[in-house]
C-alpha cells in the first residue's frame, strides 16, 4: 500500500546538523536556513543535472535487461505481497478470497475520524462490514479477470467513506489503500453487497475497486493484453491522452509514470483516430468498459510530444536521477490519494519506468526475500550503520518504520535524499527541535536523522534496498 500499513504518523525527521563526515554523531551548530527554510538544502540541489554532475559511472548500466528480468521472476516467485496473475488458478477457493479480504477489512483498533472531524462509532464500521458481505463467499469459484480503465482508487473497505486518525487531519486517509492504473490486469474475487464494487488481486496488491473502474473479460485476452508489443512507457510524471469529444472515456486518460501501453503498429496513417488525423501522435490500445462492464478496446492517441520511450529506459544512475526529480514538489498523497503517491508509490512508480517492479508498501520493500537488501537489526551499533551509509550508491532505498527514501548522491560527506515526505524536523543552535511541513516530494540531507523528534534516525533504520548487483 502506502508507506505503511502500521498506525505511525510519517515523519522524515531532520539531522541536528550537517556534518564534514558521517562519522561524527553530533555537531556543533546547525547549519544554516536558505531563504526557502529546509535546512541543509541549496537551490542548485534542486535540479537533476547537479547530482548526475557528481557521478563519475552516471550512465553505466545498473542492470540489464536480463538482470531486471531475473529479478522479477524472483519477487513473483518468493514475496508473498506480490501476486503472479499469469499462474493463478482455474477457481479460487472461499478460505483463500476470505484471508485476502479479512487481511484489510475489519474493524479498526484506534478511533477513526470522517471528513468532517466526526468520531466514526462502531456502528459505522457494522454498515462497512456488511457491504463486504463476507459470508457470501462462495467456497469455489471460477477465476474472473478484468483490466482497469482509469485510474482508480483501491480501498480498505467497499466505500468512498474516508477515514483519519484525528478530527483535524485531512491528508492521510487510512482507508485509501493505493491505485490502479489503465491496462492493470486484476481477479476479480468478491462482489460487495451493493454491487458496486468488487474486491480485486492486482499484481501488487489486493482491495476494493468500484466496478466503473474494471472491465471483464476472458483470461487470455486480459493476460495478453498486458504482453503485448510494440509498447509504449510513460517516463513522465504523468501523460494525457487527446482531448476527443466523440469518445469521453478516452479523452485526457491520465497514464502515470511506467505504465505500459500498447501500440497499434499498423494503424494507416491516413485513418482518422477519433475524429483527429494520428500522424502528430502515437495510436494506442486502451481497455474499455462496455455498458454491460465487459471488456472490448479501443484506440486512441498519445501525443508524440509527451515524455514516452518505445521500451523501459536503461537502468542507469543518471536516469534514476532524471526520472526521480520529476515529481519533485508534487502534492503528497498517502496511499496514491490526490492523484499523486506518497514514498513508497514515488520509489515505486520510478522503478517501473525501468521495468523493476518493487513490492507496494515500505513494509514489504523493506523486507522482501527477492530484493537485494542490507538488514540492521538492534546489534548493529551507530557506528557500524554510518559506515555502511558512507558507501550509498544513486538508487538506494532507506528505509525507517513507515518511510523510505531514495539516495541522490553525497556532498562535504553526506548523502542526500530525494523523498515524499509529509516534512521534516531539525534541531537548531540551542538545541530545540523546529518542524517545517512539507506534504510532497522534496530533496533532504539524509544523516545524522531524528526519529520521532528525539532519536537519532541513524539508530531507526531497518534496511537498505539495493537496485543493482
């Protein structure tokens, strides 16, 4: 899901000070506030180019395609979160839809606050639970398959209800559990009792969807779909498709960041594409939800000015630089609320413009036996964990209970972090901790760290994730 699945506020907190070396705990003083007030961070840090500068290996191959490859093979075969739809079976049993839906739907154990600051009681949650229908399972049922359309929201439970930790809190709601993306291949395993929503297994992660979002159709068609070539990735932010009045539902279709899309090769260049001539565009295949919510697709056209590349781009360290800052300054969105993503989504979303597919949450990164990772646990001492910090490469992911991060590069001895981050909070000269929001993608020294307002975040960190040999 988001960046976690526990009940901690998120908080990247600041390093008292920036330090000459990572090996010193403390400092002295702390550093100077530019005029933008995030400490330690200059204006020519803000840009690809400064970090891509100071790499001497910028655009040597990380990993191959074959390497990329090997590695999801793994994930799908050894992480649990991940989910390979291409083997699932023929019928799905009532136990396993059961453990999927009781994993995310059940009653809440802390108060939980609606939108407008009221305490949701437990008869609400009674009303949730019932438009589950959980015991209208079916002890066997044959495997359903769908593709998403737009983007859409994956939900705790089969309702727009949104649901926060405290009366004044309007950016993370916890019931919004991630999104899906057009073209996403999904098992359709429930049905809520109002028929509005199915419980869905995408490749990454399992929770409701409102059926407008879904359309059904045969397994081989729904599978083949997501194999199909030529392809085209978005390695933008985001792109849009054409504007068309004739046809709405693919009109300004939002693609985020590694979707993949097929191309219709051999559309004749002198054929219309809904109503507009494609010779200026790329003509795509897009799913399509028919009236009755089958499956049929449809083309439409991609502009050719939009940032997309014929295949994944090569994992290079100056591409994983380019393709981070991109969302630099987008809006912070737990659990890919908002239309944006929060950490792990970004990490996420970045990786897949190379074809690296990472598990949902930071919980499940952060631990995934497919992944090549660095595990701290309490007998690694301060002065062990910043030594392996010295040796961070671009592409590292940091990851702390409920956050990860994403290594930029080092300067005067200390790595950096691009990050979506809710803010940060540093200690002054005189010792007081100031907190500065930040609610988005942004750029931050990385050590020495507070954790919670008083730890040394050093001391909190759980693992690191290594995208590369």
């Amino acid at each position: 899901m988001k960046c976690t699945q526990g009940r901690e506020s998120i908080y990247a907190l600041l390093a008292c000070s920036l330090l000459a070396s990572c090996a010193s705990q403390t400092a002295s003083r702390a550093p100077a506030i530019p005029p933008h007030a995030v400490v330690g961070v200059q204006e020519k840090q803000l840009t690809p180019a400064f970090w891509i500068a100071r790499e001497s290996n910028a655009s040597k191959i990380v990993l191959d395609k074959r390497a990329i490859a090997a590695q999801n093979a793994r994930l799908r075969e050894l992480d649990a979160s991940v989910h390979d739809l291409d083997a699932m079976p023929p019928a799905l049993t009532g136990d396993k839809v059961r453990a999927w839906i009781e994993k995310i739907s059940s009653y809440p154990d802390e108060d939980m606050f609606d939108a407008e600051g009221r305490k949701l009681e437990r008869s609400d949650f009674d009303v949730l639970l019932r438009n589950v229908a959980l015991e209208t399972v079916p002890e066997n049922q044959p495997t359903r398959y769908g593709l998403v359309v737009k983007r859409a929201d994956l939900r705790t439970f089969p309702a727009p209800l949104r649901g926060y930790e405290s009366a004044d809190d309007h950016d993370i709601d916890r019931f919004q559990e991630s999104a899906l993306f057009p073209g996403t291949a999904v098992v359709m395993a429930h049905e809520s009792r109002d028929g509005n929503w199915w419980f869905v297994v995408s490749p990454l992660y399992a929770a409701w969807v409102e059926k407008r979002f879904i359309a059904q159709g045969p397994a081989e068609e729904v599978l083949a779909y997501t194999h199909k070539a030529p392809y085209l990735v978005v390695t933008g932010a985001t792109a849009k498709t054409v504007f068309t009045p004739q046809r709405p539902d693919v009109s300004e279709l939002q693609l985020d960041m590694g979707v993949r899309v097929p191309v219709i090769a051999d559309w004749p260049q002198d054929k219309p594409v809904n109503g507009q001539h494609p010779y200026t565009a790329h003509v795509i295949e897009l799913p399509e939800r028919a009236s009755d919510g089958t499956l049929r697709f449809t083309p439409a056209l991609l502009p050719q000015i939009v940032d997309a590349s014929s295949d994944y781009l090569p994992l290079t360290r100056a591409n994983v630089l380019r393709q981070g800052f991109k969302f630099l300054g987008e809006r912070y969105g737990w659990g890919h609320s908002y239309n944006a993503r929060d950490c792990s989504g970004f990490v996420s979303d970045v990786y897949r413009s190379f074809g690296v597919q990472l598990p949902r949450n930071t919980r499940d990164q952060a631990v995934s036996p497919a992944l090549n990772r660095i595990t701290f646990t309490e007998a690694d001492d301060h002065e062990r964990r910043l030594a392996v910090l010295r040796d961070l490469e671009v592409g590292d992911l940091v990851y702390i209970p409920g956050h990860v991060m994403m290594v930029i590069g080092h300067e005067n001895g200390m790595p950096y972090v691009i990050h979506d981050t809710t803010g940060i909070s540093y200690r002054g000269t005189s010792g007081e901790v100031t907190r500065v929001v930040l609610n988005g993608v942004s750029v931050t020294p990385l050590t020495p760290l507070l954790f919670a307002r008083k730890d040394s975040f050093v001391d909190h960190i759980t693992s690191i994730l290594r995208v590369r040999p």
